[in-house]
C-alpha cells in the first residue's frame, strides 16, 4: 500500500505510538517522524526537563510549533507517519492542523496495559513529580484522570484501533487494513 497522505498517531503516553509509528512507516515505504523526539532536539531537554523549567503550556506551544514546522517542510511532498505527544490532541488548533493534513489515528489502550507499559519510566512529566503518582494505585488513578479528561477529544481522531495485548506489529496491520478502507470508499 502505498501512503496518500500523512498518518498521524495519537493516544496516551505508553500506546503504542513510536513503536508502531516506526513499524507503520517501515510497512509503508515511508518516514517516521515522533514529535517528541524533534522538540527535545530542538530545545536541547528532555520533556521532563521542558516540563519542568518552563511549564506544560510552554511544552504544548513547542509541540504545536514543532508540528506546525514538520508539515511546513519542502519534503512534505511525501506522506509520513507522525506520532505525537499523549496530550497534543487536545488542542482545537493542532486537531484542526492535523485534519487539513492527513488522517489521525487513535491508539487506544487499557489503564492496566498503560501502568505496566510506563511503571518502569521516570520520564513521563504528566506521571512523576506528584505526590499520588508515588504509589501503584497513585499512578493507575493518575492515568485514569488524565484518560478521562482526554478521552472526548482522542474520540475525535479518524480512525481508533486498540493496542492492548496486542503486538506493535498486529496493531501496525490493523491501521493498513483500516486506511485500505478509507481509500477504497474515497
């Protein structure tokens, strides 16, 4: 299958989103571009690191900034696959920018699957740094606020596959089988 436009991945941190996102490209002949891994080059931080010296509102402008410039390049010409941040889709101006843009695509995974993806990880800013995050329960609760608060707006996205207790491979297959649908009814 040969990709018609940009795909952009969405979803909780610990979805699925990089792994399949390199995986997806690989499968599609095309790039694979992680918004999070370009802003931290670019700001010469870490995410935990902008999170904490400069605030979430500063980070979320970066990452809408760094979206903005990924779909502004010349190479643009060809479509890529796009993972970005847990929490960039809850942006009216990045889901607008996405949908003039390409197809988005909901990586949706279960808060049990999501603690035991990110237990092992100090670098998630929305999950560390918190008292309640401390514990286990602490953080599962942390997950299900912050899922909670964002699940009307991944609802948005074009297309939803769940990713929980499946590989990233099998999750890569479902998006193809799924944008083979949406081009054959274009």
């Amino acid at each position: 299958m040969k990709l018609r436009t940009n795909i952009f991945l969405i979803g909780f941190s610990g979805s699925g989103k990089s792994t399949v996102g390199k995986l997806l490209a690989k499968k599609l002949s095309c790039t694979f571009a992680d918004i999070d891994k370009l802003i931290e080059s670019k700001a010469r931080k870490t995410i935990p690191d902008i999170f904490k010296s400069d605030g979430e509102k500063a980070f979320r402008k970066l990452e809408s900034a760094a979206v903005k410039n990924l779909l502004a390049k010349k190479t643009q010409a060809k479509p890529k696959v796009i993972a970005l941040g847990g929490g960039a889709f809850q942006s009216r101006a990045t889901r607008l920018l996405l949908a003039e843009n390409g197809i988005s695509v909901w990586l949706k995974c279960s808060i049990s699957e999501i603690y035991e993806r990110l237990r092992k990880h100090s670098d998630r800013p929305k999950l560390t740094g918190k008292k309640e995050s401390s514990s286990a329960i602490g953080q599962k609760q942390t997950i299900r606020k912050l899922m909670l608060k964002r699940k009307d707006n991944y609802a948005r996205a074009d297309v939803r596959v769940i990713t929980s207790d499946k590989t990233a491979s099998r999750v890569a297959l479902e998006i193809i089988l799924k944008l083979r649908k949406i081009n054959a009814s274009s």
